[in-house]
C-alpha cells in the first residue's frame, strides 16, 4: 500500500463563484429520440423530454442539451436537417418545443440546442433547387458541387474519405459530383458563399428569438475547407508534447480546422451578443491537439469546445493526468472554461470502453460476435471515472443514461441497425446505435417505461431491468443516487469554479488533486491505497471503509 502526503502544485487557479452560468454548467445531453416517448410510437419526442424534466432537475444538472429535433429524413437520425426552423413531426411540433423550454426555465435548467452547419439534408430546399437547377447555376454554389477528374469525369474530384466510410463525393446524373464529409444524403454546404453565412445567423436569431441559451455546434471544425479542396497526403499532426501521431481523436486533412471558420464564430459570437443574458455556443471541434482546440473559446468566439481528448483516453493515471493538466493550461491560456465529457451519442458508453481489455479503448460500436466487454468492471470504473471528472473544475457534460450506469446494448443485431457508418463501412464498424438505445424509467414496465405502449425503436437488453430509474432512486449507493449526490456536492462546494492543485504522493496508479476544500482520490490502479486518517468521505464510487480506498475508485474528502 502507498502511503500519503501531499505538497499541492497548482495547476489552475479557482475563480469567482459567480461568473457565466457555462463556465463551471453540468450539462446533460437528451438525444430526442431515445429519451422518452410521449406518443407511443416508440421514437422519443418533446412532450416526453417535457414529461420528464422534473427527473433532471432533481438529478442536479444545470442545463440540457437536446440533439436534433429539426425537420429531417432521418438519415443520420436528425443530423441531416431538411429545415433548421421547424420541428419534425416525428417529434412534435414548434408548440412542444416552446413548452419544453418554458417548463425548463421554470425547473431551473438551461437549454442548449443543436446546430447542424456543415451540411444539410438532401431533402434541404437548397439541395433540391441545387439539383433541379444544374451546373453553373447559382443554386448550385451553395453546395460544393465540382467536376469530376479522369476522361469522362468517371472519377472523384478528389481522394477524401467521407467519416462515415467510402468516397466522400457522390455523382448526379449529369455528371457533376458534390462533396459529403458524412453520408451522401448530408452535401456539404459551401462556407464562402454569404448567403449560406446569412441564413445561418438568421437560424442562431430564430431560436434566440425563442428563448434558447445556446447552441452545440455540429462539425465545428468542418465547415471551411482548403481552397482549392487538394487531395489530403494522409498526413497527421502529432499528439500534444509527444512523437506519438494523433490516433483519430482530431480528424486530419485539408478539410478539417482551417484557420477560415473562425470567422465564422466570431460573427457568430456578436450574433450571442445582441441578446441579453449568458448564451453559450460549443464546439464540437475533434481537432488536435488541445492548443489548436483552443482556438475556438477565444474570447470573441465560442464559450466552450468538447474536451474529446479527456473522452479518448485510456484508463491509465499518467495519460490522464496529462491530458487534465494540458486541457487547464489550454483553455488557461485564452481565460475559456475546460469542458469534461465521458459519453455521448457518437460512442460506446464509458461504462462498456472501460469494462474492454484495453479499458477505454474505443471501437466504433461492439456488436455480437465482437469481444464483450466485462459489464461489472465498466460499471465500476465508469462511476470511478464520473466521480474523478465531476470532481474536476469546469463545465461537464453528461450523456443521458449514464446517470444509470447504463452500458451499450453491445449485441444488437445487425438487421435493426440504423447508423449510416455500418451501411458505408459494409459492416466493418457496427456503429453508434447500441448507445442510442431507448432509456429505461421503470423495470417492470413493457420497453422500461420508455413509452406507454412498450414500443422502442431498438430493442433494450433484458438485463437493464435492474437499471432503470425507479430500481435505482432511493436505493443509498446506486449509480443514480451517487450520481445525484456527487451532483449535489458539486455545487454546495462551487467545484466547478475551483482550483486543480495536483497531491501527487499517491502513486503513478492515483490521480489525487485538491479542489477548494475537497480532495479527489481516483485509484486507477488494482492495489488499494490508504488515505488520509480521519477524513470524511463526501462522495465515493464504491463503499469506502477503513480509510482505504480499493482499485477502481474515486473518492472525494475532507481532510479533518
Ligand atoms: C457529429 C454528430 O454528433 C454525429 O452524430 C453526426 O453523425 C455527425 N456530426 C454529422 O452531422
């Protein structure tokens, strides 16, 4: 066992207790469809988010990011969207949503929405007159539409790669080819075209108009791409401080972070401005490393970027003691909040990467047939890892579900899946809908509870009967009251606008830091290590007791 004593080393400085609400926000992320059904068709929809506020508000988070509700085919569940100023009907209606956020506001919580900038629909009216209106036309600019390259034209304009899987161009029928980076239903909209910048603020006002505080920007780090779109040498920048090449947490290549979108957030920024109160925009920017993603929460841009690389890490103290300390000095260095993210709906569920045998390694998607992760280990050290990152200062985000403990559905079968990746990847990466599975509120209910008719759109695996909510409220110790005690702490000890002093005498297995007056110990390690004598326990992953705090686990103190 290794013993203690510590000589803190400040790694960021608290502030204030009563700055911008996004500076230190928890915020939960509610993916519509499988949230809570209110109409019974099995697909999650406003009323049903509305129904269940009161659970969020009571679960301690600060605000609500909802994923796309917008008028969409559904090709990429929503983030393709055929009109930013209307709800699709699978989900209500424009009177749902002003009732959603009004009894929010009333609940207390912030309500963050999604923005889809980088590419539209195909169904999109601009895509439909761009297609009607043929080459040359000026329809046509709004999109990226180019001529192909070979003989006849027979071959892409260029070699990149859409991120769903295969070229990322497709060919119309008279012969001119559009660019994709995502699925062929998604054409990229052209960024230098004004009336594509225009229509894009007149969005940001439309929902502003409404009430919203703030958006989650979509591809944050896609929408300008290098004039002349040249083919991509396959060339990727190194991790941050290291030799190591980033290993697919930032995506690479001439169409991604290109010093031109900033523009874009700085007029985006004036746009937040002229509304009264604190509204907040989010990049979701996979860009590395951390001081390029810093660019992007400059003071006259956004307010917060995703912290992917905290997300992308292993379970391993070093690694992850450096990514928390590269992620303050970052986000110090331009006066940004850090952000802290476990889940969301893009990726295995932390509570199934760390139960795989290289803990948190991340395929995209498990399915059967695949390596199962181990389902009790995840758990642990996903309440372990919550605990470590709700410790951390800043803003946090949590994905809906993970309040439960809730793993993937990690062996859906491949007929009912709906992500476009495994139809691109012909099945070679399984895709994001085993944590997009319907949440379940009542264990002995038809589909959990998820709907009054007992319809979900995918399958919940039985085994998730002992995770529903109302198996876990009031139980002392279940992954839901340690998430809303942790929640609770949180704010009565303002750690969001904390400090990170580093109380590093624990071990390379430990990650220990001090935030105002609680002490955080995370043992990543198998070997139990001993803590202070007389501290009381805050907060704990799993039980602590005889002062020793097992592999595994997290802990937060109070020294005596
Ligand atoms: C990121 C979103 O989170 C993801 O779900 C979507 O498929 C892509 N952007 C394309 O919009």
């Amino acid at each position: 066992m290794t013993s203690i004593d510590t000589r803190p080393a400040l790694v960021h400085a608290p502030s204030g207790t009563d700055g911008e609400w996004w500076r230190h926000a928890v915020i939960y992320q509610v993916y519509p469809r499988s949230f809570a059904d209110g109409s019974g068709d099995g697909i999650g929809d406003l009323p049903g988010i509305t129904s269940r506020l009161p659970h969020l508000a009571e679960l301690g988070v600060d605000a609500v990011w909802l994923s796309p509700f917008y008028r969409s085919p559904q090709a990429d569940a929503g983030y393709d969207v055929a009109d930013y100023r209307d709800v699709d009907p699978l989900f209500g209606t424009l009177d749902d949503f002003d009732a959603l956020l009004l009894r929010a506001h009333d609940l207390g919580l912030r309500v963050i929405v999604d923005l889809v900038p980088n590419h539209t629909s195909d169904e999109h009216a601009w895509f439909q007159a761009a297609m009607a209106a043929g080459p040359g036309s000026p329809e046509r600019e709004r999109y990226l539409f180019r001529e192909g390259q070979g003989e006849t034209g027979e071959l892409p304009p260029n070699n990149w790669e859409s991120i769903f899987g295969g070229p990322a161009w497709t060919r119309v029928a008279d012969g001119q080819w559009y660019l994709h980076l995502f699925d062929s239903r998604q054409p990229d909209l052209n960024w230098e075209h004004p009336e594509v910048r225009a229509e894009f603020e007149d969005v940001l006002r439309f929902w502003l108009d409404r009430g919203v505080d703030g958006f989650r920007i979509d591809v944050a780090h896609g929408m300008v791409k290098e004039p002349g779109l040249p083919d991509w040498d396959g060339h990727v920048s190194m991790i941050e401080g290291s030799d190591e090449p980033v290993a697919g947490n930032g995506n690479q290549g001439p169409m991604f972070d290109q010093d031109g979108v900033h523009e874009i957030y700085r007029a985006w920024n004036r746009v937040l401005a002229e509304y009264a109160g604190d509204r907040a925009l989010v990049a979701e920017a996979w860009v590395e490393p951390l001081s390029r993603l810093a660019r992007y929460v400059r003071p006259d841009e956004m307010q917060q970027a995703f912290n992917f690389a905290f997300l992308a890490t292993l379970w391993d103290a070093p690694a992850l003691r450096a990514v928390i300390e590269a992620s303050y000095l970052t986000a110090d260095s331009v006066g940004a909040p850090t952000t802290w993210v476990l889940s969301n709906h893009d990726v295995v569920r932390h509570a199934s990467r760390l139960g795989l045998p290289v803990a948190g390694s991340r395929p995209n998607g498990i399915g059967h047939g695949d390596e199962q992760p181990d389902e009790e280990l995840g758990l642990r050290r996903a309440r372990a890892a919550t605990l470590l990152m709700l410790g951390l200062p800043g803003s946090a985000y949590l994905y809906q579900g993970e309040e439960l403990g809730l793993p993937d559905h990690t062996a859906l079968p491949d007929e009912l899946r709906q992500d476009p990746a495994f139809f691109r990847t012909g099945g070679a990466e399984r895709g994001r809908d085993g944590c997009r599975v319907p949440l379940p509120w009542a264990a002995d209910e038809p589909g959990f509870g998820f709907s009054p008719t007992g319809v979900t759109w995918l399958p919940q695996p039985a085994s998730w009967a002992s995770y529903a909510l109302d198996a876990q409220r009031g139980v002392s110790g279940s992954t839901y009251e340690t998430y809303c005690l942790a929640l609770a702490v949180r704010r009565d000890e303002h750690l969001g606008t904390g400090g990170l002093a580093w109380a590093d005498s624990y071990g390379d297995d430990v990650i220990a830091f001090e935030n105002r007056d609680v002490l955080v110990v995370a043992n990543l390690g198998s070997e139990p290590v001993g803590l202070p004598a007389g501290a009381t326990v805050l907060a704990s992953s799993t039980p602590v007791s005889g002062g020793i705090l097992p592999g595994d686990a997290t802990v937060w103190l109070r020294r005596p």
